[in-house]
C-alpha cells in the first residue's frame, strides 16, 4: 500500500501540473459533449427555423436521461476506483470498475427501448407543441438508436480518466464530436434532411466515440479486467450507486426542472406577447450555450476528481484541500469572463443560432440577462458536488445536488410565474442560484476545515 502511494503521481506530482494534466482533457471533454447539441442547435437553426430549435429544446430531456444513467455508473465507477487504489486495494478498484462497464452496456439498452416505445407521450410531457412536435418526433425518433453508445461513452471516459488516460478519454469524445460537426452541415443542408440528418450526424458521431471506448477497455487499459469481474454484484452496484447517486440526482432534478420550465414557458408564453414557440425556442439556444461554462466548469470537477479520490483514500487530506482550492480559482475566474460576455452580448449570442423575428431577440436578450446573472459565480456549485462525491461524501453530493435545482429552483419556477407572469420564469434562477452557493460554500468550508484538523493530527503522529 505504502509502495503504490508513493509512486503513483496522483500521490507525488506538484498539484498545480497534475490538475492540468487532468482538467484540461475533461474540459476539452466536456465541451466537446457540449458541441453536440450546440453544433445540431446551430445548423438546425440555421437550417430548418425556429421550430428546429424549439424541437432539439424539447427533446433534450432524453439526453438529459442518458446522462444521468452515465454520469451515476461511471463518475460512481471512477469515485470508487480511486479510492479504493489510494487505499492500496487493487484487485476491489478493478471488480468495481468491470461492474460498472457492464452496467453501462445493460442501461443503454433498457433506455432506447423504453423511450422509442414511449416517444409520443413523453415529447408532450417534455413540453412540445402540436406545430413544434413533428420535428421533435423526428429528431428523437433517430437519436434513441444511439442512446446505448452516448451512455457507454459518458459513463465509459469517467473510468478511463481515473484510469489515469484523461488524455485517451478526451480523444474519444473529440472524434465523435468532430464526426458529428462534419456531418451536420452535409445531412442537413447537401442531402436535404432537415432535422432527421442532424439526427443522424449525431448517432454516427456517438457510435465511433463507443467503438474507441471499447477498445481503451480491450486493449490499452491500465487496470487488469477479467471477464469474471463483469458479472454483476449487488456489494459492487451499490457501492457504484451511493457514489453516484449525487451526479444522477443532479441530472434527473435538471431534467424535473426542463420540463416544468418548458411546460411554464408553453403556458404563460400564450397569455403574452411571445406566444409559446418563441419562449421554448430562446430557451433552448440560451441553456446550450451556458452548457459551455458549465462543461468548463464540470470539467475542472472531473479533473480534479481522481487527485481528490486517491488522497483522500491515502489520508493525504492537505493535498486533497490544496487541489480544491486551486479548482475554486480556476471556476471562479473563468466564470466572470462568461458573466461579461452573457450580460454584454446577448444578442450577438443568439444569432448564430438562427433568424428570428424582433420579439424574438427581445425575449431572447432579457431571458440571457436576468436568467444567468448569477454566471460569475456559478462555478462553485458543481464543481463541489463533484468534490464531495469524490472523497466519498455522498449525503453531501446528494444534497448538493438537490438544493438549487429542487429545493429552490422547482418551487420558484412554478410560484414565480404566478406572480409576474413569464418574468418569474427568468428571476427564478438568479435567485435560487445565490441560497445554493451560501450553503455550498458553508459546506466545503466546513469540509475543509476537517480534513486540516485530521491533517494536524497525523502530522503529530
């Protein structure tokens, strides 16, 4: 145990360089999962209308599905894997890690299935339209064939960064992406398939990224897999489950929340000047493009994730408080740029997604302006319950998790509007953002301040 410590360099290299090392590929990972929906966001917008984007808007719950499955078997995977390597116990890591690989595949499966047999109902529920539903119909239609692959790939590149190959991990979410952007424009606008090509862009694009998943697994992983270990075991699939229940409950909330808004935004839309198709669609362009910051800002998490697994595993608890610090820093300043850039140039934002008319861009520019204004410290959030879930904290990730998308966020969305109308839609966020980061900030702060007593204690042992 002591041997394994001190050699691997998640226990030994200067934080600063190791971060790095980590949180750049999951950045670039991240944004590149961003790239997506935001790439079919701007061709569909460009290419089919304002519908399109109403559309991708509407469907968006079923990937919000997908990676919910993928985030709660491989950040629970990869969590696990950590800390029991730091802890010297290799042979568990490696059966925990196979466990979740093959739950990965099964999951895949069940989803696509059960949203292709349930389509129809569950795009109303999601919020569509009678005009905005053939598009959403054909765009989910497609993309539920290549659930199983986003799945494995979401779920899949956790595991193989904590299999320290952030590098590998990147790559094989930055093929699928660049197929994908490849695609769109020639599906779309060359062959004349509207909404369907961008539909098809995208599965191809997460099939190729599956494939070299599978192969890191096959070929160049560092942990030793034997086909016994990927028969499932209930002491595994839960541990998996308590370390990732936290990402999942936070996807599944995202998902409660979209669709409440959707259905806010179709109903009080109606009774103003808008209508309903022009609030559904300004959404949908504005939450892709702060799925930008919040992808640099995840990233940072899962970077930072193996570093605090594994010390907080050894009881290296200054170093684990040392790389959240530095991950602090980093969201901190990354997320004032954004704030400029939202507040600033909405307007500009939004027209790379589409034409619309002006009651469109006025909507679409005030929605920007109140909805994200918290941006400048919106970092801070996810990136904790990451960290609280990597050093095996999971009430805390959970709750983390819950508070500002359900907690205070849902009841706003449904009281606010009541109200004010529409506008209680956009002054919801801002505001449930602020109590969520009070008591996050009180909690790492507490957090840290434990792991520096225990740390006092060995050092005087």
């Amino acid at each position: 145990m002591t041997i394994q410590q001190n050699t691997n360099p998640l226990a030994t290299a200067p934080v600063g360089k190791l971060i790095a090392k980590f949180a750049i590929p999951a950045i670039i990972s991240m944004l590149v999962s961003a790239l997506y929906n935001i790439v079919d966001q701007i061709f569909i917008g460009q290419g089919v209308g304002m519908l399109g984007n109403a559309a991708t808007n509407v469907a968006f719950p079923v990937t919000t599905i997908c990676t919910s499955i993928g985030l709660l078997l491989g950040i629970g995977g990869a969590s696990n894997f950590n800390l029991e390597s730091g802890a010297g116990e290799v042979k568990k890591a490696e059966e925990i890690a196979a466990n979740a690989i093959s739950s990965l595949i099964n999951s895949g499966v069940i989803i696509a299935v059960v949203i292709l047999v349930l389509i129809k109902p569950l795009l109303f529920l999601f919020g569509a339209t009678d005009a905005v539903y053939p598009y959403a119909v054909d765009y989910t239609g497609i993309t539920a064939l290549g659930i199983p692959f986003l799945i494995f790939t979401t779920g899949g590149s956790h595991l193989i960064r904590a299999d320290r190959s952030p590098k590998f991990s990147m790559f094989c979410t930055v093929v699928g992406a660049i197929i994908n952007t490849i695609l769109d424009p020639i599906f779309i606008f060359v062959f004349g398939w509207g909404i369907k090509g961008a539909a098809w862009a995208t599965i191809i694009g997460q099939f190729v990224s599956a494939l070299l998943v599978l192969f890191y697994f096959v070929k160049l992983k560092n942990m030793k897999l034997e086909m016994a270990m990927f028969r499932p075991r209930a002491q595994y699939l839960k541990m998996i489950a308590r370390l990732g229940v936290a990402a999942f409950i936070n996807q599944i909330a995202m998902l409660i929340v979209q669709i409440v808004m959707n259905n806010t935004l179709r109903y009080y839309g109606a009774n103003s000047i808008y209508g309903s198709d022009i609030p559904l669609a300004c959404v949908g362009v504005i939450m892709k493009v702060n799925m930008i910051f919040m992808a640099i800002c995840i990233g940072i998490s899962q970077g930072c994730q193996p570093i605090w697994g594994f010390n907080y595993g050894a009881e290296n608890f200054e170093r684990v408080r040392k790389t959240y610090k530095w991950s602090v820093t980093w969201c901190t300043g990354i997320a004032v740029v954004f704030f400029v850039c939202f507040q600033l140039f909405p307007r500009q934002i939004v027209s790379i997604f589409g034409t619309g008319s002006e009651v469109y861009f006025q909507f679409a520019e005030r929605f920007f302006r109140i909805n994200l204004f918290m941006t400048f410290a919106n970092g801070i959030q996810p990136m904790s319950s990451g960290f609280f879930t990597s050093i095996g904290k999971a009430k805390l990730g959970i709750v983390t998790a819950l508070t500002r998308q359900v907690l205070f966020l849902l009841p706003m969305l449904i009281l606010f509007p009541i109200l004010w109308g529409i506008d209680g839609v956009m002054y919801a966020a801002p505001i449930a953002d602020f109590i969520a980061l009070v008591l996050v900030v009180w909690f790492a702060a507490r957090e840290l301040k434990t792991m520096r007593i225990e740390q006092n204690k060995i050092t005087l042992n």
